[in-house]
C-alpha cells in the first residue's frame, strides 16, 4: 500500500560495477520486503514487553501510534523527495533508519526507547514507500520497455503487504523456538538491513539529479474540488481500513493472551500475519474483477469480519477470532484498494499525486488514532468491552463508506 510518484528520467550512466536494471529490480524489491517486515516485527513482542515491564495495555498502544506518527511526519515531510533526490539514495537513507532502530530496539528497549525507536522505523517507511515504489516501476521498465507496468505494481503491492504480514511471523517463530525472544529478531534483522544496505548500494540510480537543487517543499496536498463528498468517502474508507490492520498490529497479542488465555508466541505473530496476508492474496486473486465488484465483495467481508471478531472476543472463541480477523482482512485489503481508485480516478492527472497523497496521510491517521483512544478507553474501561465498542465504530464508516462509494 504504497504511494507511487511520476516518472522519473533514467540516468544517462551507470558505473560498469553497478548491476544490471533487472537485478536492481529484485533486489530493490527484497530490501522494501525487509524493511516492511522488520516494522512489524515487534508485534508479538509487546506483550512479552508488557510482561516483563509491568506496563498496563494502553501503553502499547502509544508505543504503536509512535510508529504511525512516524510514517505520517516522513510522507508529508521527506517521502516524495527522491524524484529530485535519487531513488536508490532515499532507499538507502530509509534502510539506515532502519538500522538504527534496530539498534535501539536491542540496546534501549525499556519504554522511552520503544517510542524513540518506533517513531524512527516509521519515519523510515514513510521515506521508503514511494522512493521503493517509483524506483521498482523505473528499473523495470528500463529492463523490460515492452513488459507492462501492472508487473511491477503488483510486485511493489505483495512486497509491501507481504514485508508487513512476514514481520510478525518472523518474530513470532524466533522468540517461540529460540532463546532471548526479545533480542534474537532485532539482531537478524539487523544482519538483514545491513545486507540490504550493500546490495542496494550496487543497484543503478534511476533519476538525473538536476545540477540545481529545486527549492525543498513538504508532500503538497489537494482534494478534488467537485467531488469532494466522494473522495470523502474514499478517506474514510481508507481510515476504517487501516484502523483494522493497527488493531491487530498493536493489540492482538494482548488480546491472545489477556482475554484468549493462549500464551503461544507463534500464535501471537501468526494472527497478524493471517491478517495482512489474507488482506495481500485478497487483492491478487481478486484483481481481475472490476473495481465495483471489487467493493462490493468488500463491503459484506469486513463487516462479517469485524462482526465475527466482536463474538469471538464476548465468547473467548479462539478459532472464530482468527478466522474473523482474515474474512476482515481480506475485505480490508479490496476496500483500501478501490479507495485508491475513487480517488484516483476523481482527480487530475496533473494533480493525481496530491490527491493520493491525501489518501495515505489519512489512512495512515486511522492506523494511529483509533488505536490512540483506544488505549485512552483502556485506562478507564476493561478491553472487552473497548474492543466491541471499536468493531461496531469501525464496521459502521466502512459500511457507510463503502455504499457510498457505490453511488458514485
């Protein structure tokens, strides 16, 4: 779920230790893969922080809104920089960031530093999103000029959704079967960055700098003057949808193991895998229907989704909420997807960019403030009810979103 640039001049030279356009390609796709992996990679982790801090639930859900806050500020300030900056140098900057997160996540991971550490692997996504995106469809298309430009947006989007529903799992896996669950993941992936770091280091750049720097300017942002009641529609929807996904990336380990009663550190990265995996196959499998078959099929999935949820929760019913959390993110990732395309489709090309700007900035709101009051709820309001409370709110916009996304 990335948000794309124009396209960009190849450079006129590359250095003949530089590898080819169609290796960059794979490689700049398994760095975006392994960045979007290591931000969910302390998933499972946060109740085994919570554990052994003693800290009550609703600062997990503050140490997961650092993160979205983090990805908000790099879109808007920093994201949309590499068509002058160079794609391969943003690429490089965001896996640096990476770095050293990992780094604080091993050496400083009592709160403040879970916070520092999260607000700077977002600002590394937020930086990484569109750089990784527009470097992918440049490197392919100068490989391959007659190949269509769906291959690489459908690599970019399995990449992206794929890296974030790995995380978990990764994470999950290695502190269920090997000792130290808290330090183990953190130094992997650490190797991992650092490999990605060389590797990508070799791929060709695909962007002329200018021998003038343009004057810097945050991410412009616009709406579509005459059809602001549909692109408002869209942005909810985007919203509801990544409200969802920041459910299950923050809480559903505590739920797992305060209201669930299951202690399995697999099964606490397994769920939130099942969900963004559920949310990525969704949208390949169902990519050749039209876009209002599309939200159609997504509609009655999320809501069915978020409903099974809130029983599974009332009941404690494990099976039921993990099946219900992939029927939601299957319907997630269609709903996001034709959100796209509305607001895609109601702007300007000239003017297309600022308008999906727009959307991801206020999609990535919802994955931080619907978690953020839920947490506030927390303080005063046991997670059950919190929980049911949230699934009615969030099925509702997605609900009414949708259908009004259908009247265009």
């Amino acid at each position: 779920m990335a948000l794309t640039t124009s396209p960009a001049r190849p450079a006129a030279s590359s250095r003949s230790w530089r590898l080819r356009h169609g290796a960059g390609f794979w490689v700049i796709a398994a760095a975006f893969l392994a960045v979007m992996a290591f931000s969910t990679l302390p998933t499972p982790q946060y109740a085994l922080y919570q554990q052994r801090d003693g800290f009550p639930t609703w600062v997990v859900t503050v140490i997961f809104a650092a993160y979205a806050i983090g990805v908000l500020a790099s879109l808007f300030l920093i994201g949309h920089i590499s068509d002058w900056a160079g794609r391969r140098r943003m690429v490089l900057v965001a896996i640096a960031l990476e770095i050293v997160a990992a780094v604080l996540f091993l050496f400083w991971n009592d709160v403040p530093g879970l916070l520092v550490a999260r607000v700077i692997s977002g600002v590394g996504v937020g930086a990484l999103t569109a750089s990784a995106t527009a470097h992918l469809s440049e490197l392919r298309s100068t490989a391959r000029p007659e190949e269509s430009p769906r291959i690489a947006g459908t690599v970019s989007t399995v990449v992206n959704t794929g890296g974030l529903a790995l995380g978990p799992l990764i994470a999950g896996a290695l502190a269920q079967f090997l000792p130290a669950p808290l330090i183990l993941p953190y130094a992997v992936f650490l190797v991992v960055l650092a490999v990605a770091v060389v590797a990508v280091a070799l791929v060709p750049e695909t962007v002329e700098r200018a021998e003038e720097r343009p004057a810097y300017r945050p991410q412009r942002i616009s709406l579509p003057r005459d059809a602001r009641s549909t692109f408002s529609a869209a942005a909810i929807a985007a919203f509801a949808g990544f409200a969802v996904f920041g459910l299950f990336t923050s809480l559903a380990p505590t739920v797992l193991s305060g209201v669930l009663h299951e202690s399995s550190r697999l099964l606490a990265g397994a769920v939130p895998f099942s969900v963004f995996a559920a949310s990525a196959v969704s949208q390949i499998v169902f990519a050749r229907l039209s876009g209002r078959a599309q939200l159609v099929l997504a509609i009655p999935l999320v809501v069915v989704g978020l409903a099974g949820l809130a029983v599974g929760v009332l009941s404690a019913g494990l099976a039921l909420f993990v099946a219900s959390g992939v029927v939601a993110g299957a319907g997630v990732g269609l709903l996001f997807r034709s959100a796209i395309a509305v607001a895609a489709s109601l702007a300007a090309p000239d003017r297309r960019g600022e308008v999906l700007a727009a959307i991801f900035l206020i999609a990535y709101v919802g994955l931080a403030v619907p978690v953020l009051l839920v947490g506030v709820a927390l303080i005063v309001w046991p997670v059950v009810p919190v929980l049911v409370v949230f699934v009615v709110v969030v099925a509702a916009l997605s609900l009414a979103a949708g259908f009004r996304m259908l009247r265009r």
